[in-house]
C-alpha cells in the first residue's frame, strides 16, 4: 500500500520508495532528500485543484492562468507518487498534441528536475517512468477506436486529461471517453479515476458549462482561474491584460476574467460540422480548391484557410488548416510545404506584400495577395452567406472561430453591420481564399 503524503513533500517520499538504489542509511539525511516545494514550483491559486478526488475536476480559465502548466506538474508528481497510476492525454485531434499537452508535460518534467527518470518518445508519442514503467498515452478523439483499445501493462488506467476540452462538441464524444476510465482498482493501492478538463471559456452554449457548472454534484469540481493567480507574469505580459481591459472589455471577461462567453449575433450559421472524405468531394465535378492565408505575429495566429467550392451547390468544404502564433515567413512556407500545399494558389492578406514575396522566394510560387475594395470585408461575409458550409472535425480553431465570429453592437447593445476584429484570422483566411470563386469585381476581400 502507498502511503499518502502531503503534496510539500511528495518528492522527499519518492526518494526512498521510488529509487531505491539511491538509498544509503549512512548518508545524511538531508543528503538522501530530493528537495522539491511544490507550493515554490506550482504557485497559488490551485489548492482545492490539486487536493481533489472525486471523479471530474474541470477548469476553466483565462489565458495565462497556468491552468495547464499545473495540471501537467500535478500528473508528473501524482505518477511518480502512485506506481499503478497511468495517464491518458486527449484532445478533439490528435495532431495538435505534439505542440500542446505533450509539450507541457516536458516542461513539468524539468521543471521539477526529474528528466533522468522519465523516457519520452515522439514517435509512437508517449512518455514512460523508468523506474516503474507507468505510461502516459497520448490520443484523439478523431481515432475513437485507439482510445478504447488502450491496454496498460503497468497498473491502470485510471486518470484522463481532456486538454482544449472546449473544441469537443459532442458530449457524446466525452462520454464514450468517460467510460474508458471504468474498471475496478484494488483499494489498497489508494487511487482514484478522475478525468480532468481543462479548457477556454469561449461559449456560454457549451455542453460543458450546463453538464459541470450549472449542475455540478459532490463528484464534480468546476473552477474558474485567470491571470491573476500567475505569479511568473512580468510587467509586459500584466499590461496585454490591461490594455485589453480598456480597449476590448468584452474579450477581456472572457480572456482576461475565465468568464464564459456570450455569443449572441453570429456572423455566420450556415454551417455544420460533418466528417466527409476528402477524395470523394474531390471527385465532384466542377469542384475547385481554395486557400487562403492570414498573416500573424507574436500574439495573434497566421491561419490558414483550406477548402473546396461548389458553385453549382452552393457549398464549402473546409478540410484542413494551419493555425498558429509567432510564425516567421520561413516556418510559415516550411509548414505548408509539410501539409502538401506548396504548389497550390494561396491567396494572402495584402497587407504584408513583402511577406509575400519573401514566401514566393522560400518556394510558395503560388502565393498571390488578395485584391482591396470599398466594403470588401461585408462583400466577402454577404457571398459566404450565400453558401453552406461543411467544416470536417479536424478544424477545430475554424470552428471554435465561426462559432464565435459574431457583429458588433453600440453602446446600448444594437447589433452594427461590423463583424468584431477578434476570431476573424481564419474567417479572414476565408474571404481571401474566396476571391477567386465570387464572379467579376464586385467582391473584394482584403
């Protein structure tokens, strides 16, 4: 039976049940200790998150609240303390993990100084604690079946990390996935099953926020965090806040605060999500392919937008896209070259001309910019209108976009004929992509 310590000195504990070869009576005891305060390396803000215990422990939270840096510490700490515990690490989809989840968890590891201890692999992508040989499994959800496939060799199964929970949907995607955490464990082994969400509270209309927060029970914790709690912020990092308080007080409750978004006026809502093959809409006759790409920089995302249209139906397809921060125009062509794009017409935001010709250079020869006109933003939203579109599962920022792109409002709260300048790169990356499909001059989408 595994003792049960206090989460100050877990690492102390370890030191003698975990490795016992470094066991040495006739060293000093401070010497025998590895010294590691987790209230020092973990910070304020998440006591009730790290003593919890019942079955669901769901947190929503701003950006920079560190809600995703202490759950990775808290699964590093909590498998080197529990030696029949193993980790399953989800997302919507799978290809995202690499850049997120599987990222912090390294960080967690040196961050509590136990690189020795643990093997991490990239392909299969998975993490192993030596000493015992506990796993921590990454998967997602759009391959069902290698979730509940999942047989442990060490232990159980008994904990699950829904990172970005707020990209899954369908809450019968959750459940299918609650259900993988079933099963028996000996008591003596003093674990617990427990499933974790951690996520951005973009919509109020979420299954989340009905399910964990208007109705918890006495096995649910649902919490909210922000950046406040997050001692390691500087200055620069506490004035992006600020500013965002004075010029986007709506963006700020939600981004700033973890208050659940309110969306209400969306641009658009002639879409559905749908998993369609990509080869059988590619067999349609007359259907036409369309990229566009959105430049970004150090906060916000370079996006960009894959699709087919079918005038003849009226209909997108979007398939794929590229979705993230701080990219330089080399790692932008490098990663579209990766996604099998290079050689496809991409048309681009206009506003960064040299970006564009440093992106045609890098080997983008089919990169052009989009065209600029009187109301070309509106122009472009009124010919989407016009069409419905599909969105495969895989987009998972092109949806959590669309279902938030929403029409300003005045001070008295009446809609304007503006779309707000926020969740607008992909939807941007859309209008340019476009272009070429509207008929004549009348549509211009800078």
């Amino acid at each position: 039976m595994v003792k049960q310590v206090s989460s100050q000195h877990v690492f102390e504990y370890m030191k003698f049940i975990l490795y016992p070869e470094d066991y040495n009576p006739k060293k000093s005891k401070a010497r025998r200790r590895h010294h590691v305060s987790l209230p020092e390396v973990v910070g304020g803000g998440y006591g009730t998150f790290w003593r919890w215990k019942g079955r669901y422990r769901v947190c929503k939270g701003s950006r920079a609240s560190k809600k995703s840096k202490t759950t990775a510490l808290w699964y590093i700490t909590n498998l080197m303390k529990y030696p029949d515990a193993n980790l399953l690490v989800v997302r919507k989809v799978f290809r995202t993990l690499k850049d997120s989840c599987f990222k912090e968890l390294k960080w967690a590891i040196r961050r509590l100084g136990v690189e020795a201890h643990w093997d991490i692999k990239e392909s299969p992508l998975e993490m192993t604690y030596k000493p015992t040989g506990q796993k921590i499994y990454f998967r997602g959800l759009d391959d069902p079946l290698k979730i509940t496939s999942i047989t442990t060799e060490i232990g159980y199964l008994c904990w699950a990390w829904i990172e970005e929970a707020y990209e899954i949907t369908s809450e019968d995607d959750f459940d299918m996935l609650d259900e993988t955490i079933r099963g028996a464990i000996p008591p003596e082994t003093g674990l617990f099953k427990q499933i974790t969400l951690t996520l951005n509270p973009w919509n109020e209309r979420h299954w989340i926020k009905k399910r964990f927060f208007d109705n918890p029970d006495d096995e649910t914790l649902a919490m909210t965090t922000n950046y406040m709690c997050n001692e390691w912020l500087d200055a620069a990092d506490i004035k992006v806040f600020e500013t965002m308080k004075k010029q986007n007080p709506k963006r700020y409750k939600v981004a700033g605060l973890g208050e659940w978004g309110i969306v209400d006026g969306l641009v658009f809502e002639n879409w559905e999500e749908k998993a369609f093959s990509i080869e059988e809409v590619k067999s349609i006759c007359g259907i036409k392919t369309a990229f566009g790409l959105d430049f970004g920089y150090t906060n916000d995302p370079t996006a960009l937008f894959c699709g087919f249209v079918d005038k003849a139906s009226k209909t997108i397809w979007v398939f794929d896209e590229l979705y993230k921060p701080g990219m330089s125009n080399e790692s932008i062509a490098e990663e579209i070259q990766k996604m099998g794009y290079a050689k496809e017409k991409i048309t681009a935001d206009s506003a960064e001309p040299k970006s564009i010709d440093r992106l045609r250079e890098l080997g983008l020869k089919g990169i052009k910019k989009a065209r600029k006109g009187k109301d070309s933003v509106n122009n472009g939203i009124d010919f989407i209108q016009e069409y419905h579109i599909i969105i495969h599962p895989r987009c998972v920022n092109f949806i959590t976009e669309i279902n938030n792109y929403q029409w300003e409002e005045d001070k008295t709260g009446k809609k304007l004929n503006i779309p707000i300048d926020d969740f607008n790169h992909l939807m941007d990356a859309m209008r340019y992509a476009l272009e070429s499909i509207a008929e004549g001059d009348t549509y211009s989408f800078d």
